[in-house]
C-alpha cells in the first residue's frame, strides 16, 4: 500500500480540474462554484482519484443521486465523487438467489431487473427511483420491510470498497454462508462515507411477495394501540411492514402481511380478535409508503428514533403531547421494530427542545436533517457511545488524512 | 499500511510475577497453573492442535475478565478466550505461554424480556439454555450449531455459528443486538443496543465472527424468535445427492424458503444409521426438507414439495408423524459426523461453501478428486446455502495416507473457492485454515482486515497467529479429526 504522502498546499479548484479530469475523462469531470464534480467509470478510478485528493488533502463526498446528502453534519468537499457512470446490475445469479450491483445503479433499476426472475432485494429505502445503491447502504436505510427481512446488515454478502489511500479491497463473497475473515462490509454500512467509497455490493435475494393483503385500524390515542401490538407481535403472524403513523389528529396502525390466501383469510379473522373494540379494516398497501412522505416535506426537521418495541406507543403519545405543548406541527411513522421517523415544523426552540424531550425516552435520537440555523445548537448523532474512542481510532487507521467525509459521522468522525 | 506490533508471542513460559498479578486479577481460585489441568485447555474441537497454555483464568465478572487482559495487555502476553472449546478450527487454541480466559463462570441469564424479545446472557450460557429459558413464552433462539447443547454464547458469537436453521433465520449476527467487549487494552464498552440501530458504526456485526482476535465479551444481547405455529420434516430419497440438490433447486426457484435444507449420500446415511438408527431409507442422496410457520401455509408448501420430489424422481417420501420421529430425524443428520467412526478408522471434517448452483458439479469433481487417490468422501450439507461438508476418510495406519487426505480435503477448499464460494460457512477459520485464507483474498483484501485487527489490538495480544495468513510460507494441515473428549463423554455431537 502507498505511503502516505506529505500533504501539500491547498490546491486552487481550477488547477486541481486538469488532472481529474485526465483521471476520468473530461466529459467527466466538472468544476463548480465550490467544489469539482467527477464521475468514475471504475473502482480503479475511484482508486486514483482517492490518491489525488490524500496528496492534496481534498476532502472528498462520495454520492449518488445525492438524495440523503444533508443527513448528518455538514460536509464541505472539494471533490464529489459521483458514482453515476458505475450503475450496472453486474450478475443476478438468480438460481443461486444472489446479485452484485455496482454503487451507482439506483434501488428501482436493480429491483425491476431482479423482478424479471420474481426476486428481490428485501428492503424498501426511500426514493427508490433515484437512491442508489452506495448512498442506501452508506446510510443504512431501509423501510416497512425491516420488520420481517432485517436490515441491509442481513442482506449484504459482499462488497467492493476503495480506500482513502487506493486500496481496492473485497470482503465477504458471493454466497450466502460465508465466515471467512472479517466482516468489513459490516463496518461500511451505516458508516456515512467516512471508511471508504463502496464500489458494488452483493446481496443476497427474496422471492418477491406475491400475494398480500394490508389492513388499518384507526384510533384516537397511540394507547389503544397498545394492547392489539403485543397480541400481534406475540402472534403467529409474520408481518411484512408494521407502522403506527400519527399527527395531531390523526392515528394509525398499518400492517401488511404476505402469505397463502387461505392463510391470510385466517389472520384476518384473527386481526378483528385482536383489535377488538377498535375496528381494523382492509385497506391498501399504498398506505406503507407513507415514510416516504416524511422526508419528502421541505424544511423540515427530520428525526431517527431508535426505541424498544414495548415503548412505541407511550412514546407517541407523548409526542403528540410535548408537540401541542411547543407548538409544533409533527407527523411520525414508528415502525413495529421500533424505529420511528419524525418530521416536525417548527421554530428553532421549539425543535431543540422537543429533541431535548425525546432523548431521554429513547435509546436514540438522530437529528438526520435539521435546518442550517439549527446544526450548531444540537448534536446530531446525539450519543455518547463507550465505544466512541475505538471508532475514532478506526476512522484514523482507514482514513489517516480525514479526506472521507471529514466530521459527518458521530463525534465528527 | 501500517502493521500491528508483535507482541511478546515467543516467550517460553508466564514468571511468576506475571502469574501474581493474574492471581490478583481474578482471585487464588479462578487461575490454573498445574500442568494436568492446564492440559483440558491445551485444544479445542480440532485435537490434532494442541499447545499447552501458560495460565487458565476462569473469571467470574466483567471487571476481573478486564482485570485479567490488563495483565496481559501490560505483558503483552497472548491470551485466547474459551467458552466450551468445541469449535472445529483450532481457534481457542492457546498460544504458548499465553493466557486462556475461560468464561466458563460466566454463565448467567441476566435478562429476560419478551415483550420486546430479547435476551441478556454471559458468554459462558449454553446455546440450548437459551431457548429453554425462553420455551415456556413461546420463543426460541434461532442459531442451533449441532453442538449447542454443550457450545457457549461466547464461543457462537466469536464464530458467527449457524446450524441447520440458519437458511431461513440466519446467524448468530443476525441475533445480536449488543455486545459487551473488553478491548485487548483492558476498556470495556458496549457494542450496539437492544433498540435498532445504535449510531455509530457496526461494531457488534463486525465483533460477531472476529474468532477472538478483537477481544473478549463478557455479556450479550441476544434476539429471540417465535416459536412457528408448525414445524414439519419431510424425508425424500433419491438415487443420487445430484437429484436431491436438484430438487433443491427446485424447491428455491418455487420461490419457497423452508427453515432448513439438508442432503445425506450414501456413506453419510449409513454411518448415521449405525449411530442412531434414525430409520433413513438406504439411497444415493437423501434429501430432508424443513417447513415452519402458520399450519395451513406450512401444509401448501409441503404439498408443493412433495410435488417437487417426485418430479426429480423420489423412490421415497415421508413426514415425520410426531415430534418424537422428526427430533429422531435431525438426531441422525446432527450426529453423522461424529458417525464416521464407524465406518472409517479416521477423517477429516471439511466445512466449503459454493453457490447452490455449482452442487451437481462440485459432487461430481470431489468423487473424481476422491478415486483418483483412492480415498472416500462423504457428504452431509446445507444443501440450501451450499454449505458443504466433505468427511475424507482414511486410515491413519497405512502409511502415507493422512498425507493424502489433508492435501484431498485442502483441495476440495480450493475447489469451493474456484467455483465462487468460501473456505468456510461456519466452523470458522482458526488455526486450520490460515493458508486457505490467502487463497480466497488477496493481499489488499487482507490487509484491509488489518487495518480493522490494528484499530482493535495494535499489540496483536488477542488470539494471535489465527485467521490471517502467516508470513511464513507454510502449508495448512487440515487437521484429522479426533474425537472431541466431550464426544467422548457422551456429552455432545460435534460439527
């Protein structure tokens, strides 16, 4: 591996352009107001381009469609790295139920292939038709599907990482079962860009659910929920999407099941059992992207909350509770794992100090998009993990020079 | 890059000053130093291995485990964690010298939480007492290595253990929520948490399958599942193992996703059938399919694979009536390994993974690899991930044999790797399979996993010379396979 190069004076934007672009073609490589824009066509490109910026100490933001580039702190990179030409579904070993998928191909692309052998990749992130594949994993997103599939941690096999000092490196592999060497692909989900660029992923594969029917109950207060939730959970029934959505008026429990017809039929008449007195009716499955509008909401404030199960529907009450008492306009979409979205309108205090609320009742709380006023008043990644001082230490061994990214991740990694 | 500092790995013994401050740490009785009892610690499941430690402690909290790796981190003395030693790849192997962290001791239940379906255990919890614990509620823990009703927690977690039911609920990673660890500097902190997605980066999915070689965990969060509504077995026999991983295939492209896949040749089952007498049908490849959940889906996609089976022409079908028969089924298919006994004075376990795909041909290339040195191979798998299990059978007493069958069994390796697979589904790669390591990554790929091993243990104190490639260009010796003394107890079925 290269030694590290001395770094030398910042170098001016239009000086740094020419061999960029000689990197990954001209038509490839752009200068913006603040930074330069190229587009690799290989991870050896990456490769060399990552050289470039250690050498002159270019901070670099690796993207995609760039949909989830305000979560977490605020970057300014002189270089991004745009994986739009790298956006191929390279093997869809279908028979074997895997796939491997450059960075750049965005989640629809690769689902719809996949589709035509009626498989999937289990997971429903947002924006599917402009997200990519890099920035979904880069962020560890994922959907209503959670609940029955897991996260991508469960879904990745393998992967194809450039590191900040050139190093192209695999781990994992191509098959399901595999306990050779470290897991790295583990450590670059969820890690925000600050380990290394991802090149391509494999996953492995789903059959796609053919057959499922989706039913709502509607209640005044999160707490009636509580009671049908446990007996839910505590059930035989294996949902494939779970969420409680509430805003000041409104309150409801989704749940999409797939199963055999006759089988559905069953929990159906289960469901009115469990519910009882509310009523759950039929609905549509539609009703499970409504995260998705979340973050479709300008200006908002966007916030993760990680809780216990047991504790979804106290902590919405209360929600809607501390939101009357500040003001602020809110809509939540707690998943049945726990994990709850929330947006909220509302002026600076009050949205510090809903946060502020939250915290303590949650096991965490990240601020994923908050206005710019608003960034310097709050931590974001709002933790004080044990194992902070070891990440660090990791962020240092894998990207000496902080060119990845620099301070977006938990305790400015 | 940069490289990890050796630590003092060839010192011949522990001074007595050193075994003083490790008296200190974890008290006069929780420290082995008489050479008859250091000699239990001296191997694991691969008892070809064997190197007898300096000092055995047996801590019985968290503070005296981070007691114990001060002393060594201090030293720079190699120490090796230790649940119940029935891994298969040499990975609690003592280095000599070094210390054996046993957690034996640690072997409470700390937490029980249903509504939110989760477990808090020690390291030194037995597998199967985890899903005892939780039965009673209607939950199971998914990962079932063959030998979990004597294998620990901890032992799982540094090996990232499946089983059989790994298909449909995954492993051990998939149910660890959150780890304590003791770093190899003695700091203790927590990895992950009950709740989802703790932020930060993924520490416990990078810890679970580290082998040791990151540090010591002294408590685990575990998920637990609900227990399906129906759990059924079908038995189908084919005249060759190349039918039945057709029907395999078959049974997947349907789109279905039972809990478990297993395939049995020949050798396999009659070795089990002396075992247990688990009453397979004598065939070329017998195939056992699990379902589970809901009654009425669970009855759909039996019919559909029995559908299957006859398609790939099965000369027999059959369920298992009652629960007594199916535990009888999977007691013949857990204990096929240690069976080979009976059929073979010596073998030699080999664990490779392939893409299912690659099976008919795999099965085809390890008979002909196996006739042309005159060898027999048996086969049990994990017919629906690819995981293979090639036993080489051979006799130790003709001369030159052994030699045949490490070099057959080391090939059959390279071969999964060839054909796009993994050296290793779930035993781990250990002291065993080092070389293989470096024959499925290549260098940049390794020393990115240094970059990981260093941010951990800059020392290189935490299990030392497992998993990666030594510089030495020494061959592994896939070990022969000896009876575990648990096996011969009694205790356990080991694989």
């Amino acid at each position: 591996m290269p030694k590290a190069a001395a770094r030398t004076l910042p170098l001016a934007l239009t000086d740094a352009l020419p061999p960029l672009a000689a990197i990954a073609g001209a038509e490839h490589a752009h200068l913006n107001d603040d930074s330069i824009s190229i587009s690799p066509a290989n991870a050896g490109q990456i490769a060399a381009i990552l050289g470039f910026a250690r050498e002159h100490g270019l901070a670099v933001t690796p993207t995609g469609a760039g949909t989830k580039l305000d979560w977490g702190n605020p970057v300014a990179p002189r270089i991004r790295l745009v994986l739009d030409r790298m956006n191929a579904l390279r093997e869809h070993s279908w028979q074997d139920m895997t796939c491997g998928v450059e960075a750049g191909c965005t989640w629809a692309t690769m689902q719809t292939a996949l589709a035509r052998h009626g498989q999937m990749v289990a997971l429903d992130p947002l924006w599917p038709a402009r997200a990519t594949v890099g920035g979904i994993v880069a962020t560890n997103d994922g959907g209503p599907l959670r609940i029955r599939y897991g996260s991508l941690r469960d879904l990745i096999i393998g992967m194809t990482v450039v590191l900040a000092d050139g190093t192209i490196a695999r781990t994992g592999g191509k098959v399901v079962k595999n306990v050779a060497g470290y897991d790295l692909h583990k450590l670059m989900t969820g890690s925000f860009g600050t380990l290394g660029v991802i090149a391509g992923v494999n996953f492995r594969l789903h059959p796609l659910e053919t057959q499922s029917r989706t039913w709502t109950a509607e209640a005044a207060d999160p707490s009636h929920f509580e009671a049908p939730l446990h007996a839910l959970l505590d059930s035989y029934i294996i949902p494939s999407g779970l969420q409680i959505r509430i805003d000041a008026q409104h309150c409801a429990l989704d749940l999409r099941v797939a199963a055999t017809p006759a089988c559905l039929d069953e929990h159906a008449a289960e469901l009115t059992r469990f519910f009882a007195p509310i009523s759950i009716c039929e609905s549509s499955e539609t009703v499970l992207g409504v995260r998705q509008n979340l973050f479709d909401q300008s200006g908002s404030v966007l916030l993760k909350a990680s809780l216990l199960p047991s504790r979804i529907c106290s902590v919405l009450s209360q929600l809607r509770a501390w939101s009357a008492a500040e003001g602020t306009e809110f809509t939540a979409v707690a998943q049945g794992n726990g994990l709850v979205d929330i947006a909220c309108k509302a002026a600076s205090d009050a949205s510090i100090a809903l946060i502020h609320r939250l915290r303590p009742q949650c096991s965490s709380v990240v601020a994923l998009q908050l206005p710019a006023e608003l960034r310097n008043r709050i931590d974001l990644w709002g933790c004080s993990s044990s194992a902070l001082p070891l990440m660090r230490e990791i962020k240092r061994r894998f990207d000496p020079e902080r060119i990845l990214n620099p301070g977006r991740f938990i305790g400015n990694i | 890059m940069s490289q990890c500092e050796s630590g003092n790995l060839f010192a011949t013994m522990l001074t007595a000053a050193q075994i003083a401050e490790l008296r200190a740490a974890v008290g006069p009785d929780g420290l082995i130093t008489g050479e008859s009892q250091l000699q239990t610690y001296e191997c694991d499941g691969l008892t070809n291995f064997r190197v007898l430690p300096g000092a055995v402690v047996l801590p019985r909290t968290a503070e005296q485990v981070q007691a114990a790796v001060r002393v060594c981190a201090r030293h720079k003395i190699p120490f090796v964690s230790r649940g119940a030693g029935t891994g298969l790849s040499g990975g609690a192997l003592p280095a000599a010298a070094g210390v054996v962290i046993s957690l034996a001791r640690m072997n409470r239940i700390l937490e029980v939480n249903i509504p939110d379906r989760y477990v808090v255990v020690e390291p030194g919890v037995i597998n199967a007492h985890v899903t005892q614990r939780v039965a009673p509620s209607g939950y199971f823990y998914a990962p079932d290595p063959s030998s979990q009703s004597v294998c620990t927690i901890g032992g799982n977690v540094a090996e990232n253990s499946g089983g059989a039911h790994c298909l449909k609920y995954g492993f051990t990673v998939t149910h660890t929520l959150a780890l304590d660890v003791v770093l190899p500097n003695g700091d203790l902190v927590t990895f992950g948490s009950p709740a989802l997605d703790a932020p930060g980066y993924d520490l416990a999915g990078v810890f679970v399958g580290s082998e040791g070689t990151l540090g010591v965990t002294t408590k685990i969060t575990l998920r637990i599942v609900k227990r399906p509504e129906v759990v059924q077995t079908l038995l189908a026999a084919f005249a060759s193992p190349q039918a039945a991983g057709q029907t395999v295939s078959d049974i997947i492209a349907a789109g279905m996703l039972p809990s478990a896949m297993e395939i049995m040749d020949t050798l396999a089952i009659e070795a089990a059938e002396a075992a247990v007498h688990a009453h397979y049908p004598m065939c070329g490849g017998l195939l056992l399919v699990e379902l589970d959940g809901p009654a009425i889906d669970v009855a759909t996609l039996m019919h559909e694979t029995r559908a299957l089976c006859e398609k790939n022409g099965a000369t027999e079908i059959r369920v298992a009536q009652s629960e007594h028969e199916r535990m009888l089924v999977w007691k013949g298919r857990k204990a096929a390994f240690a069976a080979m006994g009976r059929i073979s004075p010596n073998y030699i376990v080999q664990d490779g993974v392939i893409p299912r795909t690659a099976l008919p041909e795999v099965l085809t290339e390890i008979d002909r690899m196996a006739a042309a040195v005159n060898l027999r191979v048996a086969n049990v798998f994990h017919a629906g991930d690819g995981n293979l299990h090639p036993l080489v059978l051979y006799d130790h007493a003709i001369a030159g044999q052994e030699e045949i069958a490490i070099d057959l069994s080391y090939r059959i390796l390279h071969l999964c790797v060839d054909k796009g697979g993994s050296i290793t589904g779930e035993h781990g790669v250990g002291k065993e399979k080092q070389q293989a390591l470096g024959y499925m990554f290549s260098e940049p790929d390794l020393a990115t996993m240094q970059l990981i091993r260093c941010a951990f243990d800059p020392d290189s104190i935490a299990n030392p010379d497992k998993v990666f490639p030594r510089a030495r260009l020494c061959a592994d010796r896939p070990g022969p396979y000896a009876p575990h003394p648990l096996e011969t107890a009694g205790v356990a079925e080991i694989f």
